[in-house]
C-alpha cells in the first residue's frame, strides 16, 4: 500500500503538473481539493482519467469521486478495493 501512495504522489505531481509540490511532501491525509493540494474540477476530470488509464478503473459518479478523491489515503484504499473487479 506505501508503494501505491508513493506512485499515486508521483503520479499527482507529474500529470497534473503541480508546480513547486513535492511528492514527498503530500500528506497520505492531505485533501487534495481546496485546501490541501487546491487541485480544482479541471484537476478532478484528468484525475479520473489517469486512474482509469493507469489501473483500469472508472469513477461513474461525482459522489464516487469525492469519496475516493479525499486524500491519497482514500484514494489508494479505492484502488485497492476496486482493481481487478469486473463492470
């Protein structure tokens, strides 16, 4: 599971380009909108693309979403419970 949180920081970083955030330092509880990491709606649909072009899975809705895009935690937890399950 810490591997999966580091490569969810990295990915974050990375493909959501977030200048001047280091990876290391997000907070596995940190939220990620507002006022954690501020990434935004835009931020939330890229998100949802990279988790189903990364591990396979689909967010369906907006409240899916908000649960699993908490924190890195909830997000890792999501990924965890829902990889390798059939639509």
């Amino acid at each position: 599971m810490n591997d999966l949180k580091k490569e969810l920081k990295e990915m974050l970083v990375r493909d959501l380009k977030l200048q001047d955030v280091d990876p290391a330092g997000i907070g596995d509880d940190d939220p990620l909108f507002e006022e954690g990491l501020g990434l935004d709606s835009l931020d939330a649909v890229e998100l949802v693309v990279l988790i189903n072009k990364h591990y396979g899975i689909q967010i369906k809705d907006m409240e899916e979403g908000r649960i699993a895009f908490a924190s890195v935690n909830a997000l890792a937890d999501y990924i965890t419970r829902h990889q390798g399950q059939a639509d």
